[in-house]
C-alpha cells in the first residue's frame, strides 16, 4: 500500500492505541475515508490517531466505538492512555458514570469533583503536583478529565441523571484557595442545589457516630435498575458489582441520608459558611 506507515505498539499507549484503530477499521475492509466518514472526522484526523501524532479525545474514542461497534473498547483504552494517575477502578467507573439514571455521591473533607469549580479543581491538582504526588501534565489531564465528566452528567433532560450528593461538614468548611477561590465553590454548591434534578444535603459534625461511612463512596444506578459501588482509599480504588456486597451501601448511604441536614438547611449553611470567608 502507497505511503502506509508502519505501526509500533510498543512505542508507547498512544501508539498502541492507532494501531488498534488501524486494525479493527482494516478488519472491516474499510480504508481511512471510510471509517472518517462514520466518525464524522476527517480521514487526516484518522490517520493522525493511526499512526500516535494526535491524541484521541474523549468524543473521538465514543464516535470510534459507534462506528466499529468495539462494546467501548475505544473509550476504555482512551482512559487508560489519558488517565493513568487515576487510581484502579476509576476509569471504568466513569464509563458507567455517564449512563447512570442516578448518581449518589459522599465526599469527606473536599467538594466532590462533579461539583468543583474549575478554579478550586487548579488548586487541588496544583498542590498534588508540588507535592510530587503527578506530574505538571498529569494535573492538566485531571482537570480536563474533570470538565468531563461533568460535562457529560449535564445531558440534556429527560437524560440528565438524578444526582444525590451527601458532603461531610468539612467539605464546605476546609479552605482551599483562598477566599476568592471558595466563595465562587461555595456559589457553585448552591446554584447546584437549585436544579431541578439533584438534592444536596451536608452530614453535620453533631451526628458523631452515626456517621456510615468513613471513605468517599459513589453509587451509580444504571438504566437496568443495577447500582454499582465505587469507593477508594488513599492509594486504592474499587469498583463493585456484585449487589450482596452493594446493597448494604446503598442502605447506609439512605441512613445518611436521614441523619443529614435537609436541602434547605444544608444551603442556609453555606450561605452562612460563604458571609465567613468575605
């Protein structure tokens, strides 16, 4: 074949990467053009993946996956190449994240990151990188991670999932950033709390005890009425299926729930949080 480069997988997961696209569009018996065609890409773009001189996006890995009908191959491996400093677990999760009918989240600490400001989610990763903890290019890869998956959960209606966010008191009471910086976050969680599709609720310091979880949890449900769990420790994260062991998270999180403040009470707190820090 005229001009066709030779592919190196194991130059790098980039270069693995095109070489699978190349693989599976040439099993079909389809040239570049062809494939650009179904992807709505031009087929320069389509070599450039091919051959690891561009980076596939987020979009470009879905509209592959429609074209090829590869299951989410290509939005799997696309996470994996883009995300490696994400912790096990994490990546698969968030392609479930995108379908879910309803997400039930519980941060401690930290706002949740579907609900973190752009500004407030720099400070973060610009503190994990001077720690040593990622690289300068893996912080703006979380970031653009981030924008995301939150930009994916603002489908349109009726799409746009039930979103169920429980925060321990210190998220909205650590200061991150500034006072510039938390008051626009602090802005962000009650505008958040207004829409018509999510219920925000803050687990006060005084129920002590009763506190059911000690982690961060996320709980997904899915389109068949499945729910996966993710939860993660400091180095580990895990994503369970298995609903012997989901249930009773799902559960505890219900009693959360009940011990947290209500919507409205919860606002009024970080409204009063918010006059603290101006």
């Amino acid at each position: 074949m005229v001009n066709r480069k030779e592919l190196n997988p194991e130059r790098s997961p980039q270069a693995a990467y095109g070489a699978r696209l190349r693989s599976s569009r040439e099993q079909r018996g389809w040239k570049q053009e062809d494939l650009a065609a179904r992807m709505e890409y031009s087929s320069t773009h389509i070599s450039s993946v091919e051959t690891g001189r561009k980076m596939p996006t987020l979009r470009f890995a879905r509209s592959a996956d429609l074209a090829l009908d590869t299951g989410g191959m290509f939005e799997r491996k696309y996470r994996e190449i883009r995300h490696g400093a994400l912790l096990e677990g994490f990546s698969e999760y968030v392609g479930y994240e995108s379908r879910a009918t309803e997400v039930r989240l519980y941060e401690i600490g930290i706002i949740p990151g579907l609900l973190q400001t752009p500004d407030y989610a720099r400070v973060l990763a610009d503190s994990a990188v001077r720690r040593g903890t990622i690289t300068p290019e893996q912080a703006e890869e979380r970031i653009s991670f981030l924008a995301e998956r939150q930009a994916a959960l603002m489908r349109p209606r009726p799409r746009s999932p039930m979103v169920f966010v429980t925060m321990d008191e210190s998220c909205v009471r650590r200061p991150v950033g500034g006072s510039t910086v938390m008051d626009a976050q602090l802005a962000r969680l009650v505008e958040f709390a207004a829409l018509p599709n999510t219920v925000l609720q803050i687990a006060p310091f005084e129920i002590g005890e009763r506190r059911t979880f000690d982690l961060p949890v996320n709980l997904l449900t899915l389109p068949d009425r499945s729910v996966l769990c993710y939860a993660e420790s400091q180095t580990q994260g895990h994503l369970d299926r298995e609903s012997t062991s989901v249930m009773p998270v799902l559960t505890a999180y219900h009693q959360l729930q009940a011990e947290a403040l209500s919507q409205a009470a919860s606002v009024a707190v970080i409204e009063q949080v918010r006059k603290g820090i101006l």
